[in-house]
C-alpha cells in the first residue's frame, strides 16, 4: 500500500455544506407540473388557447406550395444520392472485385 491513509489525511478538509441550505426553496424554484396537470388546469388550458389565437396559420395556398417544394427537395435529393451510390457502387465492382 502507498499509505492511503496518509496521504487522505494530509488533504485539507473540505468545509461541509448543510443538506437544507443546498437545496433550493418552494419561491426560488418553479414549480414543476406534469403534462396531465397542465392538459386538465383550467388556466392552463386559456393560456394554450390564447398562445394558439397568436400563431399565423398558413393559408391554404402557401400549404400546398410548401408541401411541393418539400416533395421536389425531397425526390432531388433520393436522385442524388441514388447516384452517388450507383456510382460509387461501380466504382467498387470494377476497381475492387474484378
């Protein structure tokens, strides 16, 4: 042993904390509520429906130009990337396993 002991009792002692003075207090910490509390709190509820009236709903014209640009992006990219992995399957056919 390299005398453990020792050397732990060589180290300054730290100060010790009380339990009560670590932990915060009922006005310094907010309250946490669960989502079933939140869903069935009057208050709670007004306040997600005066939070949804304040939301810009798209028109359903801006919808359905954004879904298409969505759906190109997204076939664009399938191509692309199908590509590169024709490509580079190819790549390895013939370089690779001959």
């Amino acid at each position: 042993m390299s005398g453990g002991a020792a050397e732990a009792a060589a180290l300054p002692a730290r100060p010790r904390r009380e339990i009560a003075a670590s932990r915060p207090t009922t006005e310094d910490a907010p309250r946490v509520q669960s989502l079933l509390y939140r869903l069935t709190h009057p208050r709670a509820i007004l306040a997600i429906i005066d939070e949804l009236r304040k939301v810009v709903w798209p028109t359903r014209q801006e919808t359905a130009n954004l879904t298409v640009v969505v759906l190109v992006v997204a076939i664009a990219v399938g191509i692309f990337l199908g590509a590169i992995d024709f490509g580079l399957n190819r790549v390895v056919e013939e370089t690779l396993l001959p």
